[in-house]
C-alpha cells in the first residue's frame, strides 16, 4: 500500500493565510474563468457598464463584449443581472459595492 505523500506548495500566504493547512484552490481554478473574465466579471457585479469596463481594464469594448459573451457561455448566464448575481456569489463584490443607480 502506498503512503500519501505530503506535497509543499509555494505560496506568498504562508503563515499569515486564514486557511493555513487547508486545500487552497485559486479563483481561476474554482470558476473556469481566465483572470481577465475575472475582472470582467467583477465590474459588472459593481454595475459598470461594457464602455465603462473598456476604460477601466484599458481594453476594447469588443473585448468587453466578446469576455462577456464567454462568461455567459460557459456558465449559462442569459442576463446581466445574472453575471452580477454569480459576481456576488464568488464573493467578487461585496455588500458594500451596491450596482449603480442611473438616472
């Protein structure tokens, strides 16, 4: 019978992490998302609109637009308030980051 191995991770946290000698997995891993959906995601959980998004991460709106489409792809998501729910529920945004109100 083989015997389980321990298996050192590298990681900035060590020591200091609330998770200490837990199984850690990353944001990306957890999603399926790329970090950049990521922060895609993130701001249309703070209620920012595709052109603000573009400005914001610098990139185009048709990038904006084609991140967007992907998340929804990949997670099923139809509607905006969707994408800001799942945002929400990844713990992306806070209770403290209420969407935006527009007049």
């Amino acid at each position: 019978m083989n015997k389980l191995q321990r298996e050192h991770v590298v990681c900035d946290l060590r020591g200091s992490c609330k998770q200490e000698k837990k199984l850690c997995r990353t944001l990306p891993q957890i999603s399926g998302l790329t970090n950049r959906q990521i922060q895609v995601l993130k701001l249309i959980g703070r209620g920012l609109l595709n052109k603000e998004i573009a400005a914001e991460l610098g990139i185009s709106l048709l990038t904006v637009i084609s991140h967007t489409k992907n998340i929804r792809d990949r997670k099923n998501l139809f509607r905006k308030s969707d994408l800001a729910l799942y945002a929400q529920q990844l713990n992306l945004i806070g209770e403290d980051q209420t969407l935006h109100t527009r007049l």
